[in-house]
C-alpha cells in the first residue's frame, strides 16, 4: 500500500510544477473516479470538530463583523 503523504508535504511538491503541469494534475484528479468530494470524504471522512452544525448558514456567514463601523 502507498504511503499517505500530507498536505504539508505535498504542497511544495505542487507548488514546483510548472503552469502546464498544475493543469495537468487537475485534469487527472477530476478524470480520477476518486476525484469527487463524496468520494474524498468517503475515503477520509470529516473529523467532528471539522464542520459545526450548530450555527445556520447565516450565522456563519456573519460572524465577526460585530467589531466593524
């Protein structure tokens, strides 16, 4: 079985491929039949501290903004 890398380790991996390249990678991950979100979070499911269903939408998308005028 393959190792699993991190994100850490994986970002500069991407970062030094070329335009062409990046395109390349994305083209092959959305071609990919594990390339959804449901798959992803099907293969990783999201820890509970991850996402919150105690606030709606609109308070989520408010917060903060208590401090601002």
């Amino acid at each position: 079985m393959a190792k699993s890398i991190t994100v850490e380790e994986l970002l500069p991996l991407v970062a030094r491929l070329t335009p062409g390249e990046r395109a390349r990678l994305l083209r092959l991950i959305a071609a990919s039949p594990n390339g959804s979100a449901a798959a992803a979070y099907a293969a990783v499911p999201p820890e509970a501290d991850e996402f919150s269903g105690d606030e709606t939408s609109l308070e989520w998308e408010s917060g903060g903004w208590e401090d601002v005028g």
